[in-house]
C-alpha cells in the first residue's frame, strides 16, 4: 500500500518524479520513478538525482550541529539567544526555544524588503515575538536562521561546520550546499524573475544568502540521505552520540499544540514518538528509531508551478500509511 501511494504521486501527475527508499531493520529498499522535468523539456530521472532539500537542511545540518555544540560543552539548551546575538530582543528566548519553534516569533514579516545577506539578518532582528516564548508552536523560519548565525558565533561559517563534522565523517559525496554539477540536480520552479531554478537554492532568504543559511540550502540525493538516516538509526556514528539521537525524538513541547522533538516535528508511535520533517520544494522524511524504520522520500512538486497544494494532502496520507505499516501504532 505504502508503495502503490508513494508510487501515484507520479501516475496521478502530482510530482514529475519521485525517489524514495523504505528502511527497516532487514531490508532497504529504493525506488526512482518517473520524470526530472517536465519543462522546457521532458527529462527521465536518474538514480543518482540531487535535489533541493530545503527545510529538511534544518534537521540534516543546522540541528545536528547545535546537538553537537551541546555535546561540546559549548552550548546549552538553556541558553538565551541574547548571549550570542546581543541585536536579539526577546531576552527570554532559549536554543530550546529556536529548536521547537516555541519562540513566539512571527512566521514572517508582510512586505519585508530583502535585497541582501544582511538584510536576512535584519529580517531576523525585526521578527517581532506575537506570543510569549513556551507557550505555543509556530513554524518560522527566524528560529533556524537565529540558530544558523549562533553557530557561526561558535565556530567556523556553517559550510565548513556541515562539510567538516557531517558530511566527511559520514562519505556524503552528493551533499553540499553549491553542487558541482548542476545538471545533476532535479529543478525546481519556473520563477518569474529567476527562470527554471537549478542547481541554485530555491528559497529566498537562503538564496539571497549565497545559498548558505541556518533553514535551507542543502542539496543531497538519496543514497546520502540514505546513509544520514541509517547513522541516526545505528546510535549516530559517527556524527552525534546515542543520547543525542535520544534527545531528538523526545517531546519537548508537551502541553503545547503540537508536539516538538529537537528540530524534528513528532508523529505518535505506539508508546514512542517518530521524528518527522519536511522541505517546501517536497521532500520528506520520517524516521521511527525505535523500530529502526524509516520512509524518504524526495520529489519536485514545485515543478513547475508552487501551486500543486494536493501534494500536501498526499504527503500526509503518505506518512499515516507509513505509521501504520512500520511505525509503533498497535
């Protein structure tokens, strides 16, 4: 059923084409179905396709270097954003706070004009707080941009930090934020002042930030994907340690209005938590660590257009189809 439902997403014309695997403790299985592109001309995906990731960059990089700060020492998750970026307003915002998206900062600022890098920055500074820090869930992409400048503030630029302590340790030759080759790369939209978008991040702030940013900007195909999840599912080798991976999938937002891990959205898995994330071009990714299971599944669903809101149905269809077929739910 998970297959025939992954599988439609390309027969029913709802994304040109998909690469997806199914991990379980005994079997990883991977398919690569359907188109690169549809336009300006008919393009056959291949295998070995990269794509753009956007957000699931917050789980894969930004999320895994603040977990590996805090094993460190350099980092707490009590620690105020405030100590690091003094511009910051809200003195009560916590790294906990960032990662769960229970800062209370708003999901964007209408008409914010971002002509620059340091306009991102700026745009960061002037989010204003629309309710208090811990008492709600809000997705924005201020918290992870906020995280991606704490970093900075650590260490070396979150390029060398990602390529150093992820991408070499675990042979991710296809990941990066600036693909070598951009023919490899699946497009993404047709934007009105951009053109067809390849190679070239497709998120706004991300790309007015050279393609390097705290919430987006990875490329990576499915076999590093692959390999990324298969090293959270063996105790993190050799990236992160067992307590950090058990640190992820725990709620931290408890009597909140959804539940959040360490970067990671929840999905109910019997008596556990699965962690899951998603990426605006249409990726996804839910992993159970406790069932050593996990679903990725990556396409273009803004291919040509952004208009394309059934994906979103779909997707959801998809990831309750996979929690009942490999998850914990009894």
């Amino acid at each position: 059923m998970l297959d025939t439902m992954l599988k439609k997403l390309v027969s029913d014309g709802i994304v040109p084409g998909i690469s997806y695997a199914i991990i379980t403790p005994h079997r990883t299985k991977q398919h690569v179905i359907g188109m690169k592109q549809f336009f300006p001309e008919k393009v056959i995906l291949e295998p070995d396709a990269v794509y753009d990731i956007a957000s699931l960059t917050k789980v894969i990089a930004t999320t895994t270097l603040i977990l590996q700060q805090i094993e460190s020492g350099n980092l707490q998750l009590s620690d105020k954003v405030q100590d690091f970026l003094p511009d910051f307003r809200y003195s009560e915002v916590t790294i906990l706070h960032l990662l769960t998206h229970s800062s209370g900062l708003a999901k964007n600022i209408p008409a914010y004009t971002i002509e620059s890098k340091e306009d991102v920055y700026q745009y960061c500074i002037a989010t204003p707080q629309i309710t208090p820090a811990g008492t709600d869930v809000t997705y924005a992409d201020a918290n992870f941009l906020l995280l991606g400048y704490i970093i900075e503030q650590l260490g070396d630029d979150i390029e060398t930090q990602v390529t150093r302590n992820i991408l070499m340790p675990l042979g991710l030759e296809n990941t990066s934020y600036h693909p070598n080759s951009p023919h490899t790369c699946v497009p993404t939209e047709d934007h009105p002042n951009r053109g067809l978008i390849t190679g070239i991040v497709h998120d706004f702030k991300a790309w007015q930030m050279d393609g390097i940013a705290g919430h987006a900007g990875l490329f990576s195909n499915l076999p590093d994907l692959i390999r990324y999840t298969k090293a959270l599912l063996h105790d993190g080798a050799p990236i992160l340690k067992e307590e950090s991976i058990i640190r992820i999938a725990k709620n931290y937002t408890p009597n909140l209005n959804r539940s959040r891990g360490l970067g990671w959205d929840l999905v109910p898995s019997g008596d556990h938590f699965a962690i899951y994330h998603t990426g605006f071009t249409g990726t996804f990714m839910v992993i159970d660590l406790s069932k050593k299971t996990a679903l990725i599944a990556l396409t273009n669903r803004v291919h040509p257009s952004r208009d394309n809101t059934i994906f979103l149905e779909r997707r959801d269809q998809i990831v309750a189809q996979f929690m009942q077929d490999l998850g914990g739910r009894t």
